[in-house]
C-alpha cells in the first residue's frame, strides 16, 4: 500500500511538474512573439525623412515650426518622450552656417551636395530666398531632385523657390497674402490664391506662411498617421487649434481686431474662447462695457449680422471643424461649443450648410486623411 501510495503521489507530482513547465514554455514563446510582433510593427512603421532647406535670409519660424512638429511626431504623451515617425534633416546651400532674417544662426546637418534620398521636401521661406543666386541655386537643386520626392511643400515666400522650377505652373498655390500680387506677377502661369492658409495640387503643397507652416505640417502628419498622431502633435505643441487649409489667412476675429481700435476689438476672440458660456447681447454688452443697443448696432456695421447670428456663426464653424475629429459624438459636439441641445444643434447646423452634421462628419471626417484642401476646393 505504501509503495502505491508513493507511486501514485509520484504519478501525481510528475503531471504537475510538468503542467508546470509547459506554462513557463508557453509564456516564453508568448513573450517572444509579442516582442516578434512589436519589432514587426516597428520595422512596418519605418520613419519617414523630410528635409528642410536652409540658407542666409531664412525666415526663422518657416523652418523651426515645421521642424518641430515634424520632430515632435509619435510623442509619447505619458513619458513626454519623443517618438520616430520622421528623421528631420536641416538641408544647407553648403556646410557652413546660415544666418536667419532676425539673426538666428543654424547649423545644416547637410549640404545640397551630400543631402540624402528624401521622402518630403520643405522649402521655407525669406527674404534671403528671393535672392537671384540664392533662388536659382535653389531651383536647380530642387528640380534635379524633385523625381525622386513624394511630396514638396512650400511655406510663405519658399514658393518662389518652388515656382523658378517650372514644376508649379498651371497649378493653384498660395503664399503669404503680402506676396501674392508679386508672386503672380513674377510667375504668371501660376494660379496664385491669396486667401487660402493651404492648398495642394498634385504632389506639391503650399502654404501662407509663419504660422501655417505648422498647420500644413500638422495636416502632413495627419496624412501620413492618421488623426490621432497629428492632434498629438498639437496638443505638444500646445497649438490652439488644428485649422483646415480652406480656411481663409484673416478669420473673422482678426478682420475684427484689425477694423477695431478700442476694447471692442478684443471680444470676437473673447466668444471664440467662450463658446459654452452664455453669449448674449446683454453679457456682449457687458463685456465690451456698452449698452446693448450700442453693441447690436456697432455688430451690424462690423459684420452685417447681429450679435446672435455672429455668435451661432463662431458655433457652427467650430463645430464643423470638431465633427471631423474621431470619436466625438454629435451630441458631445453639440455640447462643447455652447448649443442648449443636440436637436437645436442639428436644425441650425443643417440650416447654415444645407445637409445634417452627421452627413457632413460622414462625408468630411479623418479616416479618409484628406486634411489638405485639394486645388479644385475639396476638403
């Protein structure tokens, strides 16, 4: 009895031993597949390089906001570290330093003739640019590249760099407003628009300047890693908002901040920060220290409109602006930007724009990553 008492414990023990190593074994073939699995996903997500062209005249802010949130890209948001969705690399005329417009003095991590094979291109630009020898060493290069480059992207005056290749003519562009007239004039096959932050037309974007840059990076981003990296991004960089190319280089805030000349310029702005708040005339009235027939009269000759209508006109357009986001719901939108119920949001919105937020955040949304406004105006 004893002994089969011991053979049976043994017979008992061995299974449970067993049992035991084919978990350790299990766990270890898990544990390597999903590092399998993460180096897979790593190798999938191969970083893509965009270069940025220096040279003496460089308008600062052109090149360092794209710089930065091309850089910034694959953020971390819990460690704050940052990730590898690009290698940026500042591209010199030559090796040696170049000074911006204000003085800032960069150092290229390359030259025109070492710079290596290049997913983007961005060109930013200056006064240094418009330059005669800068601007055709420029398009010499920039043509005996272009080939070879997914995408080329200007920012503020860099279309001109752009443009001396020919590459652009026929093709609707933008600049920086100031610009625009001489843009047209020294290049009258281009089809220059003013008005727009950003447009693409084939292979070649361009965008108004200083800060857009950072929107139509923003926008790059977005196409090449959806949504969610690009909002990311702008949260890192602590970007107000993430604005559509479409949308016009002077909003109606700033139109309003520029016509005004007292502390009525301010409060536009004040109610596009405030949009959940109450915002009626009385509370306008109040703020802009007027009376409120004083404020519904110096609306009216601003904007045409009266105080309720500019204040539903700031709702609708940044609603129409967050039913692109992911994962927000009508009534959440509805909510965030002030309208008292989903209901009232539904019949204004289709009101102002002629079909329902929800056919629009079908039609408009980011799954389809076309952030850029194409040159036939398409979003």
């Amino acid at each position: 009895m004893r002994i089969t008492e011991r053979v049976d414990i043994r017979i008992i023990e061995r299974p449970s031993i067993l049992v035991k190593e084919r978990a350790h074994r299990t766990r270890d073939q898990l544990r390597g597949l999903s590092r399998q699995k993460t180096m897979a996903a790593n190798q999938n997500m191969k970083r893509k390089r965009v270069g940025l062209l220096g040279f003496d005249g460089v308008m600062a802010l052109d090149l360092v906001g794209p710089f930065d949130a091309f850089v910034t890209a694959g953020v971390d948001e819990g460690s704050g570290e940052a990730g590898s969705c690009y290698e940026v690399v500042i591209i010199g005329l030559t090796n040696q330093p170049f000074v911006a417009e204000s003085g800032v003095v960069f150092q290229p991590h390359r030259s025109m003739s070492d710079a290596p094979p290049l997913d983007t291109l961005i060109i930013p630009g200056g006064r240094g640019l418009r330059q005669p020898q800068t601007l055709a060493t420029v398009a010499k290069w920039v043509k005996s590249r272009a080939r070879g480059i997914r995408r080329i992207a200007t920012v503020c005056t860099g279309t001109y760099g752009l443009a001396a290749t020919g590459l652009l003519d026929g093709r609707q562009v933008t600049t920086h407003w100031r610009h625009a007239r001489q843009l047209a004039c020294r290049f009258p096959r281009l089809k220059v628009n003013a008005n727009a932050l950003f447009l693409k037309d084939g292979q070649f974007y361009t965008c108004a300047g200083i800060t857009s840059g950072i929107d139509l990076s923003l926008a790059l981003i977005e196409e090449d890693f959806g949504p969610r990296v690009a909002l990311s991004v702008a949260r890192e960089l602590v970007v107000y908002l993430k604005r559509p190319g479409g949308q016009e280089q002077f909003s109606e805030p700033l139109q309003f901040q520029t016509r005004s000349r007292d502390r009525f310029a301010d409060l536009a702005v004040w109610i596009q920060g405030h949009l959940r708040q109450d915002l009626s005339a009385e509370v306008l009235a109040e703020r802009a220290c007027l009376s409120t027939r004083q404020v519904t009269r110096r609306f009216k000759g601003m904007f045409g409109a009266t105080p309720a209508t500019f204040v539903e006109e700031a709702r609708l357009s940044a609603a129409r602006e967050r039913l692109t986001l992911p994962d927000q719901t009508i009534d959440a939108v509805a909510d965030s930007v002030g309208f008292k119920s989903a209901d009232a949001f539904r019949r204004a919105f289709e009101r102002r724009y002629g079909l329902p937020p929800s056919v629009y955040r079908k039609h408009f949304s980011s799954p389809g990553r076309r952030p850029v406004r194409r040159a036939n105006g398409r979003a």
